[in-house]
C-alpha cells in the first residue's frame, strides 16, 4: 500500500507536503503491524483496522488537497 501511495506522488509530481504525509502514514503503519504482532489475539483488530484505515485516508486526503491546492507543495528552497 505504502510503495503505492510513494508511486502516486512520484508520478503527480507531489513535493514536501505529500511526503511529510508519507513519512506519517508510515509510521502508523509500521506501528499497527508492530501492536498487531505483538498483542496478536488479545486486541480486537476488528476494531482497530477500521479505525488505522480512517487515519491514512484523513492523511492521505489532506497532505493531497495540500499540494493541489498549493501546485506544487510547499518548498524549503525557492
């Protein structure tokens, strides 16, 4: 899922915005496999899935609409 929200952006063109979002939802991600492994039938996953998923989507909408709106993100060095 990752390698293909990283292509997406690769392929729009996207800059920091988007990739300050990558970073975020790669860190969720690693955390829930990490959480998941380790708690493996003691937490309800059917409760937490749902809820990481709603989370990449926020990110991924906002750090979106960001560099669209934007054109072009945000830049360190102009």
């Amino acid at each position: 899922m990752w390698g293909l929200l990283a292509l997406f952006g690769l392929l729009s063109r996207f800059r920091m915005a988007y990739l300050i979002g990558l970073v975020i939802i790669l860190g969720s991600l690693l955390l829930e496999h990490w959480l998941a492994r380790r708690a493996q039938f003691e937490m309800d996953q059917h409760r937490v899935l749902p809820a990481q998923t709603r989370s990449f989507s926020v990110v991924f909408l906002i750090v979106t609409a960001a560099e669209v709106v934007f054109e072009g993100g945000f830049r360190l060095v102009k």
